[in-house]
C-alpha cells in the first residue's frame, strides 16, 4: 500500500497544490476498498498456487496491514501401494464401485485406456491415484477432477 501511495505522489509532483489536496482526500477515502481488493486477489493467487503445488501449502496473512503470501511445508502423505497384478490374491485391499456412467463417457474412457495401452480398470484407478494424490488429506474437498 506504501508503494501505491509514493506512485501517485510522483504522479501528483507537478499538479497544482489543490489537486494534490483532493487527491491525497480522495486516496485516504480508497484506502480501505484498496486494502480488501489487494487481501482478495493475494487469496486468489494462493488458491491458484496450491492447486498446482504439491508438499507445500500458501497462505495469505496479513502483515502491518498488508497480505503476504507464506509457503509452509506440508506433510505428503506416502504414496499409494502399487497396482496389483493381474491373478495376484489381493484379499481385503480390494474394494468394488458400481459406477453409471454415460455411454459417450464411457467410450472416452475406453479410448483413453486403450491410447495409454492399459485395460479401463487400470486406467481409471491411476487417474483417481493421480488425481487424489495431489488432494490434501484429511480435509473436505468439494470440486470437480477431469478424467
């Protein structure tokens, strides 16, 4: 906000002392929706950013006034065990989905599977794994993931 303010000043430096007056008026009466407009797009950016970042997490606290954008490490949950293989005894690790799903997005997923060289059941399984590894966990996430 400091900055702000020295740049209109250098701006103001030729202008008549009365609309130095009123500028500086009219800078003080902004200030306020200035600061909330800064706090929202630095919240936007930090959610922007841990959408893409894995093992640290952004926050946005305000220091002297002014948001701030801190990086904390986060605890990565260890990977998931590999995909079994095909006849091996998987006991209790195994759970099962019945999933309706549309026919044309079935066929996606069908020629995405088969473009990858994997059967649907694999290829669904890795993009949930992929998808959720990068989720933070124990925590409610409500958005939508593409597969």
């Amino acid at each position: 906000m400091v900055s702000l303010e020295h740049r209109i000043e250098s701006q103001l430096a030729m202008a008549d002392p009365e609309i130095v007056a009123v500028a500086n008026q009219v800078v003080e009466a902004l200030k306020p929706a200035i600061r909330q407009t800064l706090l929202e797009v630095t919240e936007m950016a930090a959610a922007e950013i841990n959408s893409q970042l894995v093992g640290q997490h952004v926050d946005v606290r305000l220091v002297n006034g002014d948001p701030e954008l801190i990086v904390t490490p986060q605890k990565v949950p260890p990977p998931p065990p590999p995909p079994h293989q095909p006849g091996e005894d998987v006991g209790e690790d195994e759970a099962r989905i019945t999933l309706r799903i549309p026919a044309y997005l079935k066929d996606l997923i069908t020629d995405a599977a088969n473009i990858a060289g994997d059967s649907v059941n694999s290829w669904v399984i890795d993009s949930l794994r992929t998808t959720t590894a990068s989720r933070h966990s124990g925590q409610n996430v409500k958005e939508t993931f593409e597969l």
